[in-house]
C-alpha cells in the first residue's frame, strides 16, 4: 500500500484567479490566496478541481496553477492536485507533472464525455496508479461524469489502482455512510457537497473539500474543529446555522461563479470566470455578501 497521507480538516478546493481580462492565469493571486488560507488554519489545499475551472484552463495552465501552490505552500500543508482529464494519457501526464512539482496526491476525476464501463474505469485509474509514486484521490461527480461506482467497486479501486481517498460530491448521504462505515476496505471519505459537511462530519468524515473554505476559512476550520475535536455538537450547530445559508447559495448558482465572487467579497484578486461559465448576477452577490458577512459575524470564541 502507498504511503498515504492522512487528511484531517478543511482543504479548500481552489478557484484559479485570473488576470482582469481573464486571458491568463495569476499565479500571484493565487499566492496570495494561498497565503491567506494557511493562516486561517487549512489542512491542505486542492488545486485544479472544477471550483478551479480546469476545463477551461490549457495543460500548460493545470501545471502553473499546481506549481505555482505548491510553492507558494512551501511545505506548511498538503497539496492535492487535480489531474483529471479525457484521456489516460494525458491524465498521466499531468499526474506525473504534479508528482514533480510536489503534490502529495492527485485527485483524478473519471473521463467525463462519456461514461466508462467498469472495466475501463479500473484500467484508466490503474494506468495512472502505475505512473506515480503518490496516492490517488477519487472524484466521485456522478453529475459530470456519468459514474457512479458500488463500495465494492471503490474497494478495488483501493486495492489494485493506488486510490486511497474519495472526494465525494455525489450529495448522497446514505452512499457516503455506507462508505464510512466500511472503513478500510474502501478509500477514505473526504466530503466535496457543502451543504451535507455538518452531516459528514457528524458522521465521522475527518475531512472535507470544500469550495465555500475559499471565502469562510476560519469558520469552517472552526466548524470542523467542533465536530470532530471538541465533539461540542450545541457549538457546531451554532455555526453551521451561519455556514448553511453561504452553502445553500453557493450550490444555488454557478458554483465556480459563486466561489469566484465570494473570494471577491472578501478582498481577493480573482478575475472574472471563464466562458462559457458567466458571472453572478448583481442580486446573488449581494445576497451572498449578507451572507458572508453574517457568518463572519458568528461568535467564534468557542471554537478557539
């Protein structure tokens, strides 16, 4: 078995902050928001997910934006880089760049034009397996990518094909139990569906990916904390009764979009999304900057 590492906490899944024409990538930007994510607490952090807008970035791009984190975290916690793409080839090929740069996983979502059979699935992710040295992150988007695999499928995955861990954005809160409670035999649960993070981690989830993380970091470091190291359940509910709402919007809209303009709310230097994605109409950023401010406003001194 791979030498995986162990996740516990919030790992922000990262926008990719661009120029103010959206032409390229801004790799100080995104320093920045490095920066400003590691000093409120994050236990790791996932570049080039769909949050990122990895289908709109070049190959030349998914490598900037991996360095460019992993660099700009120099050590302070664990990268996970997302190397998903339509072919085996080219997913081994970023896969392998990650590994150089210094990724500690790759988090590889299936091919998602077509959905592949079960024998296809297996090879693709064993393919990658053979090609690094780290561990894999399963993507688990049944909405993008047609798949939806059984625990007993997850438990090859995990044996024969070097997948430790599983991003879980399906928004299916019995399969995700089942999961949990199958332990070992299947990769380790990382929650990826905002609203169902205070359910995940009631359940025992140690850690989270988490695209709201990116605007609230100290909150939802503080929610984790609760849940899961205090065990102090009246607190946790405090706070997520502030996070909710932020979550609801966010998956509400175009979640990118959502995030991106979070991020904005906050002071970051973002960008604009990339076509064909389109931004946040002026109505649901001023709804999400109530929010936002509302649940920076929540009493954080029992988290501390």
């Amino acid at each position: 078995m791979l030498n995986a590492p162990t996740f516990h906490g919030v790992l922000p899944a990262l926008i990719t902050p661009f120029t103010d024409d959206g032409y390229e990538v801004d790799p100080g930007a995104l320093s920045a928001l490095v920066d400003r994510l590691v000093a409120a607490g994050v236990a790791g952090l996932v570049p080039g997910g769909s949050t990122g807008e990895f289908t709109t970035l070049t190959h030349a791009e998914r490598r900037l934006v991996v360095e460019t984190t992993v660099e700009a975290a120099a050590g302070r916690v664990a990268v996970v880089a997302g190397t998903g793409a339509l072919s085996t080839r080219e997913t081994v090929e970023l896969s392998i760049h990650a590994e150089r740069a210094g990724a500690a996983a790759v988090m590889v979502v299936p091919p998602f034009y077509d959905a592949l059979s079960w024998p296809e699935l297996l090879a693709h992710y064993s393919v990658v397996a053979e090609s690094i040295a780290i561990p894999i992150m399963y993507y688990n988007i049944p909405s993008a990518s047609g798949v939806t695999l059984t625990a007993e499928q997850l438990g090859q995955l995990r044996r024969d094909a070097g997948v430790t861990s599983m991003k879980d954005t399906g928004g299916d809160a019995v399969a995700a139990t089942e999961l949990q409670q199958a332990g070992e035999q299947v990769p380790t649960l990382l929650n990826g569906w905002d609203t169902l993070t205070f359910a995940a981690l009631a359940a025992g989830a140690h850690a989270v990916v988490w695209g709201a993380a990116c605007i609230l970091p100290e909150q939802c470091v503080a929610l984790h904390r609760l849940l899961i190291d205090d065990v102090d359940l009246p607190a946790a509910r405090d706070l997520w009764a502030r996070l909710w709402p932020v979550c609801h919007l966010l998956e509400s809209q175009s979640y990118a979009a959502a995030v991106k303009a979070g991020c904005a709310l906050r002071g970051d230097s973002t960008g604009p999304v990339r076509r064909p994605l389109l931004p946040l109409e002026a109505d649901a950023v001023d709804a999400l900057r109530r929010l936002v401010v509302a649940a920076r406003s929540a009493d954080m001194s029992a988290a501390t």
